[in-house]
C-alpha cells in the first residue's frame, strides 16, 4: 500500500479537552508522522502520513476523539506523501 498524507479539520467540542495530545499519542502508535494543531474558532487541523490503513485508523480514532470531546464535524483531503516529517508532533 503506498503511503498517503491525509489533511483533516475537526469540528466539535474538540479544544479544551485532550484531543491533541491523545491524537499525538495515537498517530505515534500507528507509526504516522505529521502533526496536530489548535486553530482559531475552536477546530482542530491535523496531517499525517503514513500506510493508508493507519490513516483509516486515525480517522476513525479522530471521529471519535478522547471522552470529554464532541465531534460533529471532520473535513477530509488525501494527497500522495511528501515524506517531509520524521515523528508526530503537537504544534503551537
């Protein structure tokens, strides 16, 4: 399976609870680099790279997010891998 990069912006109740952080920890256990981040509004925009299957794994994962979060909404892009990101990180 060749890798992919997928782009996603998370609606919901997804700040103030987590959702970065359990995101980071999850993407790093699939083995996905790219990185998470807060954006202004209240989503969450995230990258990652990695086998398609661990993506599908990461999005289901991200549609439910951590306990506290309310997912209502997630937008979608796939693109081919850059291969730009050595791990999965947390930016500010």
């Amino acid at each position: 399976m060749d890798p992919m990069r997928l782009k996603l912006k998370i609606s919901g109740r997804v700040q103030g609870v987590c959702y970065r952080w359990y995101t980071r920890d999850t993407a790093a256990e699939l083995g996905l680099t790219g990185w998470v981040r807060n954006l202004p509004g209240g989503t969450v925009e995230l990258v990652a790279e990695g086998a398609r299957d661990k993506l599908d794994q990461l999005l289901d994962w991200c549609r439910r997010g951590p306990d506290l979060a309310r997912v209502s909404d997630i937008q979608t892009e796939w693109k081919d891998e850059t291969g730009e990101f050595q791990e999965f990180s947390i930016r500010h």
